[in-house]
C-alpha cells in the first residue's frame, strides 16, 4: 500500500471492502486525534475511549461518506462531538496534565521548556500546572480552534468545517486565543515562540 496514497483514495479502498485501506487511515491519524481528545477530557484513559469510538462510528458511517468531504475534517468532526457529548456529562471532572505524547510533544509541553537543561527541568514542572491552567481559562470556542489548529494540525477551512463557523471568525478566535495565551506566558517569563503557534 503506497505510503502517499490520499486519505480520500483510502476511503474509497474501504467503502469498497478494503479493511487493510482503514487500517492505514487510523495509523495515519490516531496521534493526532488522540492528542486533540486527551486536551478537550483531560483523561488518558477516557481519550484512548473516545478515540476507539472515534473510529467505530466511522466505520459505521463509511457509506455515507462522499469525496466532496476531506476524510480529515470528517474524523474530527466525528471526535469534537464525541468530546462535546462528554464534556456536558463531565463539567466538573478534573483535568490531568496535558501533556503530549513520548512521540509528538504538544503546545504545552513546548511552551514549558524546549529540550530544557537539567536545570531547567524543575522549574518547567512549576510551570507547566499554569500553562495549563491558561489554556483552560481560554474561553471554549477559542480553545477548540486552538486545539483543532495545534494538535489537529487543520487549516483555519478545515476547522470551519468541522465547527460550523465562518472561516473569518474561525481566525479571530484563534487570534484571540493566542493573544491570551501569550499575556499569560509573558506573565511567566516564557516567549511567545516557544508556543510554536502562529496564525497563518
């Protein structure tokens, strides 16, 4: 199976009785919906939950999907409802580290420390309660775009999509999020760039 083979031509493998063309589509994006999920519920164990329903109900739904969709944006569609169904069950759940994975550090880890001296390990352990803490404080709409931009890896059109927002208001509030995000980060002594955002 070619490995630049299209998310779109997979898809249509699978409709088509491929399951190995399904299997190449989860190991392509189970990281990055799995980081997007663990920031939204904030539990490792409930994401990698979310995440196999993620996949089960696209797989259930493969016969409805059309070209005209990005296989992308259609799977984080189906992963932000999941986490906004369980988000209403869980308001007071409390969050744990949001940390990225051995493999793909997320926004949060880089904002604490890039590859930090060992010195510097102790006082990014400080640092990171608060990050997080910041992006929790971001209003919802804001950290969602945020979240789909950094560990989703979407364009601002893809998010649109997947939220049902306008393209111009899908930027403002990644804007936003970043401008919050960065007086805080000021306010802890870390640069704007260690966030490894922009709003392109």
């Amino acid at each position: 199976m070619p490995q630049d083979e299209s998310d779109e031509r997979l898809m249509r493998r699978f409709q088509a009785g491929d399951a190995r063309a399904f299997e190449a589509l989860v190991r392509r994006h189970r990281t990055a919906l799995w980081n997007f999920l663990l920031r939204h519920v904030g539990d490792r164990a409930r994401a990698e939950d979310l995440l196999q329903e993620t996949f089960l109900r696209a797989v259930k739904a493969s016969g409805e999907w059309q070209e005209r969709a990005k296989v992308t944006t259609w799977l984080f569609t189906i992963a932000r409802n999941l986490t906004l169904d369980e988000l209403r069950r869980a308001v007071h759940r409390r969050a744990e580290p949001l940390e990225g994975r051995d493999d793909q550090p997320g926004p949060i880890d880089r904002a604490a420390a890039d590859d930090p001296p060992p010195d510097a390990a102790a006082e990014g352990a400080l640092l990171r309660p608060r990050l997080e803490a910041a992006l929790a404080a971001l209003p919802e709409e804001q950290r969602e775009v945020f979240l789909l931009r950094e560990q989703g890896g979407l364009g601002f059109r893809e998010i649109a999509e997947v939220t049902g927002t306008p393209e111009n208001t899908v930027k403002s509030r990644m804007r936003y999020a970043l401008e919050g995000l960065r007086t805080t980060l000021a306010a802890l002594g870390v640069t704007p760039e260690a966030m490894g955002s922009n709003a392109r």
